[in-house]
C-alpha cells in the first residue's frame, strides 16, 4: 500500500514521503490516527505543500531544539521512587517519568516519545537519558533516581 506521510513517524519517514507499508500497517494504524494518507494520482500538490510547511518549520524548530537542549544541560533533575534495601526500584523508571521530572523542576515540557532510554532504569543512582528534539540535535540529559 502506498502512503504519504503527514507527520514523522519513527523508523518510517518524515512528513511528505511516500512510503510503501503493509496494507494492514496501513489501513489499521497509519491513516485512522492521521499519519498518512492513501497515495493517489493527484497527491502531488499535497505532498508539495507539506514538504514546504516541513522546511518552514524545521528552521523554526532547529533554533528551537538547540534553545532546549541548553537548557536541559544546566537542569539537575532528581526522580524520587520506592526502592529495597539493595538500590533495587519497584517497578521501572519511564519517559514520562523523566518528562514529568524535568517539567517539575522548571524546564522545559518534553513529549516522552522524545525521551530515549537505553536500557529501563531499575536501580537508584545516576543515569544518562538521550532526548531526540530535532534530526540533528541530540540533548543528553542526566538524572538522579533517588529513594522516595
């Protein structure tokens, strides 16, 4: 099934490619949440008009991204969370955890989708968390999780 996109979606494209999915992939989740639509012979102008929308958006947003990323560097963020005797987490730390965590101490709002976690965060210390703001910038970010 030929699609074009209308948004990034990740591991497939960005906004205006046309995109050959399963016509499952496509029919059931692409075009019912509105991150794509069905390619047809007179998409051309539409796909035209969303790449140029994307290139506007992009200048705004790398400006933007590295605004964030700065940031982020100079945040201190502590995640308190229920832990055992050895440092062991009940449970696990999620991106939205660590977007609620950053929100809480006054930086700026992430979408937890942005937020990347290398392995899932089960013990109390320090950890390194990568948040993917633009294509080109990369803000690492460092928390504390410590007993609640």
């Amino acid at each position: 099934m030929k699609l074009v996109l209308t948004q990034e979606v990740p591991g497939l494209g960005s906004a205006g490619d046309i995109v050959e999915v399963a016509d499952g992939y496509g029919r059931n989740y692409l075009v019912p949440r509105k991150f794509a639509i069905v390619a047809t012979r007179g998409i051309e102008r539409q796909i035209e008009q969303i790449r140029r929308a994307r290139a506007a958006r992009e200048v705004r947003d790398l400006s933007h991204a590295q605004e964030i990323a700065a940031q982020l560097k100079g945040l201190d963020v502590i995640l308190r969370s229920r832990a055992g005797k050895e440092g062991r987490l009940f449970g696990s730390v999620t991106a939205a955890d660590v977007t609620e965590a950053v929100s809480a101490v006054g930086g700026p709002t992430l979408d937890k989708r942005r937020v990347h976690l290398s392995a899932p965060i089960k013990t109390l210390g320090t950890h390194k968390v990568s948040v993917h703001l633009h294509p080109e910038v990369t803000a690492e970010l460092t928390i504390k999780v410590a007993p609640a």
